[in-house]
C-alpha cells in the first residue's frame, strides 16, 4: 500500500477536472494544466475528490501510484493557488532584471546572461538581487530555476552565486595565512 497514493486529492471551489481515459485536464483560476497518466493507474472522480488507484497488483504499478497521486495533487494545487520559488543572488556587482519575458543577469562573467523564461512563468526582481519566479505548472517552475541556478551556482568560500532562498550554504574555511 501506498501512503501517498491512497490520500484522496480534494478538487477546491472553482477548479474543475475532465478524465477522459488516462488524459486529466485541470481548470481552474489561474490556468488549465493537462497531463497523460500511465496505463497502470486508474483515476477516478468522486463528488468532490479525486481517487487514484491501480490497476494491476505489480511493483511497477505500486510505484506509480503515489507518484501519479502527487502529480494529480500538485495540477489541482497549482491551478487554485499557483506556485512561487524565490532565487537570491549574491556576489559584488551581481544583479538581475526583468525585461519582458527574459530575465537578464550580470553574474560576474565578462558578458551579461540572459535567460528566455518559457511560457507559464513569470518573473519578478526585488533589490536587484532577489528574483521571485511562479506558475502553476510545478515541474516547469523547478527546472527554471533550477536552470537559472546552474549558471552561477552558489560556491562554499565566499558564499557568491545563485542560490534558493531557503538555502543554506556550508561555508568552508579558506586556506591558513603564512606565518
């Protein structure tokens, strides 16, 4: 038995949810989300919840079944609440700036970055330094701002880069002087 996937997933005021076959379609007032679920998972709409369950007794179904149950959870989430993740950014002279739908960065190379947001997230920049990104797709806001970390990703000595805000970096101790 799963833990995650026996949870039921509860559909809030406003959201509204289309299952036809394995494709699940998600309305709400942020946006529509939709996703193909795996053949082996079955999900079923019950008044105002979502099930999800297995249709076979494998390891592989068992597998997919919480995995399927968080991805249901995080569309209905993310079309009623949205997302939000928050990168700062430090080092002398680093900054960042919104320009339309591309983020630019001076992060110490001899050329500014620019990074073209994809279409589902948006971008905001606070004191030049902290950049506030959401949307309502959750896989899609990670991988940009895990993208956006790996251009400069924060370094253990100075502590200069691009980190998450609830991040912490273990600083290391710098080479011992002469004496």
């Amino acid at each position: 038995m799963s833990r995650v996937g026996k949870l039921p997933v509860d559909i809030p005021q406003g959201v509204e949810v289309k299952i036809s076959g394995q494709d699940v379609q998600v309305k709400g007032p942020k946006g529509s989300l939709t996703r193909t679920f795996h053949p082996l998972v079955e999900i079923a709409k019950e008044d105002a919840t979502l099930r999800v369950k297995t249709r076979e007794e494998s390891k592989k179904a068992s597998g997919l079944w919480g995995l399927s149950r968080s991805l249901l959870g995080n569309m209905v989430q993310g079309v009623s609440q949205g997302y939000t993740r928050v990168l700062e950014i430090n080092g002398v002279g680093y900054r960042a700036e919104v320009a339309g739908d591309t983020l630019k960065m001076a992060l110490g190379f001899s050329h500014p970055v620019e990074f073209k947001l994809p279409k589902g997230v948006s971008a905001s920049v606070e004191k030049n330094t902290i950049v506030t990104l959401t949307g309502i797709d959750k896989e899609l806001l990670g991988q940009t701002c895990a993208t956006i970390r790996a251009y400069r990703p924060p370094e253990p000595y100075k502590g200069k880069g691009i980190k998450y805000a609830e991040e912490t970096i273990r600083r290391k101790v710098g080479k011992a002087g002469v004496k």
